[in-house]
C-alpha cells in the first residue's frame, strides 16, 4: 500500500487528511492477514511519534485495528523524537497529539 505524498512531519495531516484517504488500503490488507491466520492473537505495530505519517496515521490505524478487532491484544513500539538528534522543530508536537490520542 502506497500514496503519492506524505504527510510532511504534520500530525493532522498525516491523521486527517493523507492518512485517512489510506487507511482503508491498509486495513483491507490487514483484514486479509488476519483472515489468514489460524490463531489471531493480537498485533504488533512499530511507528515514530516525530513525524507525520508514524505519528499521526499510525494512531489513526492503531484506533481503526483496535475498533475492527476489540477482543485481540495491541502492542505498540513507538520511536520517541529527541531533542539532541531532532530533524524537525514540530516533532515535540507531533508526539503529545500522538500521545494523547
């Protein structure tokens, strides 16, 4: 699954607008694997909190996967920005809206 642009380290946009017109794309993908699996357990995602589409699709595909399928387990990795190593100065925002959805 893939677009055409990215979310350029804005949350909303990666959350609102880019990333909503993909989700779907990713969860009929995520559908189709978990209809493959014998015994479903649950998931494991790995995003960055820094950036637009790790930070703002990523929580828009954690709450779609979660509301799809309430009764499997959810285990998220999610890549802290820091300030030492910051590429962008929006990144601190980019985690506490990821963080508090």
């Amino acid at each position: 699954v893939f677009g055409q642009s990215g979310a350029g380290n804005n949350w909303a946009k990666g959350h609102y607008t880019e990333g909503a017109e993909l989700v779907d794309q990713v969860l009929d993908v995520v559908r189709r694997e978990a209809e493959g699996c014998d015994c479903l357990q649950g998931f494991q995602i790995t995003h960055s909190l820094g950036g637009g589409t790790g930070a703002g699709m990523g929580t828009l595909l954690i709450s779609k996967i979660r509301e799809e399928f309430p009764d499997r387990m959810m285990a998220t990795f999610s890549v802290v920005p820091s300030p030492k190593v910051s590429d962008t100065v929006v990144e601190p925002y980019n985690a506490t809206l990821s963080v508090h959805q």
